[in-house]
C-alpha cells in the first residue's frame, strides 16, 4: 500500500506488514485541536492530522522497536498498488548481485519516502539519479551522507536531516548496500 503525505512524503509498506499486523488510521478531532507529536530528534512539534496510519505496537512490541520510518503522518491519500506499479522504474535488473537487491529493499523503505530514484519515491527529498546526485558522489561521501547528520545538514542545509537511525542493527552495512544500490541504478540508466 502506498501512503501520500500533504508535503509529498510517499511511504510505500509491504501488504505483508498488514497481513501480520493490526494498523489503524488515527484522525484528527478538529474538536481538539492537539493532534501533535514532539520528534524525538529535535523537540518539534508536527502536526499529525488529516490522517495518521498507526500500529499496534502493545500486542507486538517488535513494532515499537522498529527503525523503520512506517508511521506516515499528515495523510490525505491511500492507495493499493502493486510492487510492480510503485517501483517500476527504480527496481534493480533481476541478475542484480544480491547486495543490490538488499540495497534496494533498504533504500525502498529508508530513502524512497522522500527521495525519488529514476521517478519513483516522494517529491520532498529531491531525485537521486536522474539529477545526477549519484554520478557526482564518490561513494565515501554518499556514506556521509546517510550516516551522519551533521554532513547532511551542513551539505543540504534544507534538509529535514533524515538519516539512518543509529539505533538500526549492521547501520554500515545497510548503508554499503543502499549505496551499491545506487551506483548500480545510476550505470543502468
């Protein structure tokens, strides 16, 4: 299923995450006008309204420990769509090496919310190949710019400075393999 945020944050969750798990759609009470969440990261309050997709996270507390950024606020659209449908430009070659796969499925699920790889993703963080982001990144700098937000903020001053979460296990690794994902989409364009 694909979610569309009112800034163009597109969040796309595998149908087995709702085959396995219970996910409700929380609304705004215009009522009570206190639909808010303080980030974690910085203290600032958002908004969460019209709609926010939730899990239930007291029945699976794997849930509550996840990384993973599946908890779209801000929505105003829901989609059924197939894989095909959603990644048909930004899926690897099947004969990919198996990193590329897994880079993929990384990036799917920690990039491509914001970030657009060949004109598929979210329209908030900027496309990745296409733009030539990729082809003038050597892949040290990439790395930067996934694991620290320093760099991040400091390159991209604009940036919400979204990268992956220290707390997310083989954090490197996943980031060697969101980074091979690249260059192997940026050399089949």
């Amino acid at each position: 299923m694909a979610t569309v945020a009112l800034d163009g944050y597109r969040s796309s969750l595998p149908i087995d995450r709702y085959l396995k798990y219970d996910s409700y759609v929380a609304f705004e009470d215009v009522n009570r006008p206190q639909f808010i969440l303080v980030k974690a990261e910085d203290g600032r309050y958002v908004e969460l309204g019209p709609f926010w997709l939730v899990w239930d996270n007291i029945t699976f507390p794997e849930l509550k420990a996840s990384v993973s950024y599946g908890w779209p606020w801000q929505q105003v659209g829901f989609k059924l769509a197939s894989f095909a449908d959603l990644f048909a430009n930004s899926a690897p070659p099947e004969d990919s090496p198996e990193n590329v796969k897994q880079g993929f499925l990384e990036a799917r699920e920690f990039c491509m919310a914001c970030h657009k790889v060949n004109g598929d993703g979210g329209k908030i963080g900027g496309e990745l190949i296409e733009n030539g982001v990729v082809e003038k990144t050597n892949d040290r700098r990439m790395k930067d710019l996934i694991l620290d937000i320093d760099i991040t903020l400091t390159a991209f001053p604009k940036a919400s400075g979204m990268v992956l979460r220290s707390e997310l296990p083989n954090r490197e690794q996943v980031a060697d393999d969101i980074i091979a994902y690249l260059n192997a989409m940026d050399a089949n364009k």
